[in-house]
C-alpha cells in the first residue's frame, strides 16, 4: 500500500502548477504562511515546509521580511510589464527585478534642476510641468545587461526637496502619495517603437546591430490637474513584453431586442 503524499508536497504542487499555468506571473507574491494556514487549514511547519519545497524546486525565492515571490524562468527571461492603473506601476523597478531573480543595478546619467520646466506631448496632448523640475536620466540594469534608459522629469514644487532623497530604491508614486500627500487621479501613457543603431549618440544599449526598443512616455496627473511627473523611457524590445488592463464601461443601457 502506498504511502499518503504528505501535506506540503500537494500544497507545493498546487502552487507550481499555477506558476506553470501562468495563474501566478513572475514577481508575483505566493500565499503566505499565514494565508496556507488558512485555505489548508495546516499548521505553519507544513506551510513553511510548503513553500520552501517550491524554492527548492526554483520556482520561486524569499525575500526576508517582504515574502516568497515567483522567479523568472522563462527561456528568453522576457519580463512582462503592465501598462494599467497605478497598482501596477507602484512598485520600484529595483523591486520588481530583485522578486524575479535578477541583480539590479542603475547608473545616473544627469541629476539637474530645470528652472524652466519641461514640455512634451503625450497621447497627443501638450504637456506642461512649471519650473522649477528634477530631471534624472538614469541607466537600469538587471545582471549588468541594460533594460531600460529612463529620463524623469519630477515637479519640484509638489515635490520640493525630492532630490535629496535616495531614489534608486524606492518607488516614485508611494513617495508622492505617502511623503507629500498628493492624491494621485491618474496616469497618461503612450507605447511607441523606435529603432536604435550602434553610431546613434544617443544611444546606450551598446548594441552592434539595430535593435528595436520601445519608447514609452508618460504623465502622472494629481487630483486637482497638476502634473507631478513626466517620464521617457526606453526598453529593450528583446527583453520585455507589455501587459495591458483595461475594464470595461457600461453604460447601463439595457439592449433593445
């Protein structure tokens, strides 16, 4: 007779098939030990036991203090960013990569203060921050390979002082909402491509032949209409994927037949 598969190999399991399914993205949280506690109704060696398991397998990593988060194991190590509502942009991008298993590491190009502000168009509209603005352009790296060339463009009068603040490593948007009270209403976003080649001055990818990249620009718009924030990025197109949210609106009309 066949011994019972013990509890936390089943636990583990279900929690790799759905990291297999997709249920389960990479830098996704897995329940917790307190939430296996709950939905299995087991004790917290079982729950531990459980998520060690799915460590052990490589299917995901612990972060002390933060959790266990789903690793990237993707053949081409794609990532996947959403384009979507500010839950999906909150967090640090330093976070984002270490919760997937990369090593992330940012070089700064330019911290300067621009006391004429900045302009620029975005989703056809012209967009204006008064001076004085914060403008860093920085290098992104995920395993010393660049992902990302980011300019960021931030009001210095919601935000005054910002630039004394470590941004490397922690998130833009909780740091408006949490240290200087801005209600955030929304985020305007653009997705374009471009084609970078290896004698463009601009360029810092380091790449031998022309590669395509994504060029996303961006606004964040506080509750009364102000610009906080205006962003130009641009992401390796053989590295990243972009997921977009939408929910559908009604207009409560009922159809006629």
């Amino acid at each position: 007779m066949k011994r019972d598969i013990p509890k936390y190999k089943v636990i583990s399991e279900e929690i790799i098939q759905k990291i297999e399914s997709g249920e389960f993205q990479p830098g996704d949280k897995v329940p917790s030990e307190n939430e296996l506690i709950e939905m299995y109704c087991v004790s917290n060696t079982t729950a531990r036991k459980s998520l060690l398991e799915v460590e052990l397998q490589g299917w995901a990593k612990r972060i002390k203090g933060k959790g266990t988060f789903v690793l990237n194991r993707s053949e081409d190590r794609h990532l996947t960013r959403v384009l979507g509502p500010f839950h999906a942009v909150k967090e640090s991008f330093n976070d984002n990569l270490i919760r997937e298993g990369f090593t992330p590491k940012n070089i700064v190009l330019e911290k300067t203060i621009l006391e004429d502000g900045i302009s620029s168009n975005i989703n056809n509209h012209h967009y204006i921050i008064k001076g004085p603005v914060l403008k860093i352009h920085r290098l992104r790296y995920a395993d010393e390979v660049l992902l990302k060339d980011e300019t960021r463009y931030i009001s210095l009068t919601l935000c005054p002082k910002i630039n004394m603040y470590d941004l490397d490593n922690r998130s833009l948007i909780s740091m408006y909402e949490n240290i200087y009270n801005i209600k955030l209403k929304n985020v305007e976003r653009t997705l374009g491509n471009t084609i970078l080649t290896s004698f463009d001055p601009k360029n810092y990818f380091e790449n031998e032949i022309p590669m395509a990249v994504f060029v996303l620009d961006g606004a964040i718009f506080s509750d009364d209409g102000e610009i906080v924030e205006m962003e130009q990025s641009y992401y390796r197109g053989d590295k990243y994927k972009f997921s977009i949210i939408a929910k559908p609106q009604f207009s409560g009309e009922k159809h006629k037949s």
